[in-house]
C-alpha cells in the first residue's frame, strides 16, 4: 500500500488509529498532516449534514428511508475527504497548530514575566533540548547585559552573541562542566589552546572530520562567570585575524541597519573562519538568531 494518505474513509477506527500511530514514530510531520486533513474532513462532513437538516429530506433525492440516508451520508463522507487538505483550507492552520504543540516548529514566542534565569542543571530535564523551551527568554535575559558589553568593545550585535551561546550550549542546558559537575561558564565552546593560562575543563564532545562526526575529548577554557566568557570572547573576535573580516563585516552591516544580511554573514562568516567543525553550523546558528531575534521583541 502507498505512504500517502490512509485511504478516502474518516480514518477514525482501530486499525486507522493504529495506522496514524505508526507513521508519528516514523514520519510525526505527516502523521501530523494526515491528522488534520481528517479533522477537516470530520468538520466539512458534520456541516453538510447540518445544511441538509434544514432542508426538507436528508435523503438523496428527498428520500428519507434508511438505505437513501445511508447513501447521503456516504456521499457527504465522499466529498468532505475530496475537499479537505486542499491548500489555504483549516487543516493547514489546524497542522501549524499541532506542529508548535509536538514541537516540530518554533512558532510563536509568548512574553513571559516569569521566566527562570537560572539555566536547570542538565540531569534534571533529560528530555531532548527542543527551540523555543522553556526558560529561552531567561537566558536572553540572564546573558543581555554582558552581551551588551561585548557589543561595545566588537560591534558585533548583542542578539547575535547571545543566539551562539544558546547554539553551543542548548539554551544553557548544555554547559560545559567540571568533572564534579560545577559550571565551567563557556558559553561559546572556546577550547584551551597553548596559549591559554588560565583553568580548563576536559569534556567529551562531538568534532567533524571530512563530514563525519566522531566523539573526542578535548580541553575547554573555564572562567569564574558568564561575563568572563562574552568578555574573553568579545577579545577573540575583536584581536584574532582569523575573525576579523567577520566582525568588520558584521559591525558595517548592523550600523547601516541591516539586520537580516548581518545575521547570514555572521553565521557564514564564523563556519567559514572554522569556528566549528560542524558543516551546518551556519545554517543551525541563523535559525538561533532568528529565534533570538523573536524572543528579545517579545519580552520589550
């Protein structure tokens, strides 16, 4: 049987439900469509059958014997399952809907006045880390003024500094540590080369090589607060010449008011300088910043 849609019936019995169950493990967006397409069709169908109350005879041809409703009603199930998923119809804004419910899409960020600056250690939520979550404007929040300050001394935006710290540590849930589990507050996953003299934390972690990821362990800086980590960063971008094409583009971009090519060229810009090993590390860091971008208008 094809992977398209279940069959032209409400697929509202067992071995339908059962059906829907399968595809959300394997394929939850068009588990996701496939759902909403029957709710329309549910919907168009129970409104015909409301429009044919009012007329006189639900039948088909004015016949109102059991076999002729029998016949209407599945003519009406016809017709609603041909009609329903078209584009522009409700089963579009009802799988939007059920998207931003399972998490499958960021969708709109609500403000929150409540939200936790604290970022919860990770052994505490082990569920997956999913964008927005809860306590991302939090961390908008907790990292918005030491951002501020690496502006400053960068010119680089303070939204696009916070969206790579929310990149490389997932929203905080995923710190850098020491082994006994104490913060190591690098928020941009900047390693301990030679020339380092400060303190270190050995982590595990996943590095790319020719494409491929591979797990290694490596020696990260570790600083004594979060505004060590956006100051000691702000003096990389700001001395090393590896950045600084990126920053002065970045900064030139961001002064004309040019928000939306500065973010793409800081994003490609960092993957281009090598930041990170990661090949879609550009394109992961520009759907942050939008996020970012989204989270600061919501809590102004």
């Amino acid at each position: 049987m094809a992977a398209g849609p279940l069959d032209n019936r409400l697929a509202f019995d067992a071995r339908s439900l059962d059906a829907l169950r399968s595809r959300a493990a394997a394929d939850p967006k068009s588990a996701v469509r496939e759902t909403a397409r029957q709710f329309e069709a549910l919907f168009m169908q129970e409104l015909m059958k409301s429009m044919r109350a009012t007329t006189t005879g639900g039948g088909l041809g004015g016949d109102d014997t059991a076999g002729a409703q029998m016949g209407t009603e599945m003519l009406d199930s016809q017709y609603a399952s041909q009609l329903s998923g078209l584009p522009g119809g409700l089963s579009e804004a009802i799988t939007r809907h059920l998207e931003r419910q399972m998490g499958l899409s960021p969708g709109p960020i609500p403000h929150t006045g409540s939200a936790n600056n604290t970022p919860p250690p990770l052994a505490a939520q082990p569920a997956p880390t999913r964008i927005p979550q809860l306590g991302a404007a939090g961390f908008v929040q907790q990292h918005g003024a030491a951002a501020r300050e690496a502006e400053a001394a960068t010119g680089i935006p303070a939204a696009f500094m916070v969206a790579q710290a929310a990149h490389e540590t997932g929203w905080g849930r995923k710190e850098i540590r020491h082994a006994d589990g104490t913060p190591a507050f690098n928020l941009f996953g900047i390693k301990a080369g030679a020339g380092w003299r400060g303190p270190v934390a050995e982590v595990t972690t996943t590095e790319y090589a020719g494409g491929t990821p591979r797990k290694t362990v490596e020696k990260f800086r570790a600083y004594g607060s979060y505004a060590e980590s956006f100051a000691d960063y702000a003096r990389l971008m700001k001395d090393s010449p590896r950045y600084s094409g990126v920053v002065a583009r970045v900064s030139a971009l961001a002064a004309a008011h040019k928000p939306t090519e500065a973010a793409a060229g800081f994003a490609l810009g960092l993957q281009g300088a090598g930041y990170a090993t990661d090949p879609a590390y550009a394109d992961k860091l520009g759907r942050v910043i939008n996020t970012t971008l989204r989270l600061q208008r919501s809590l102004n």
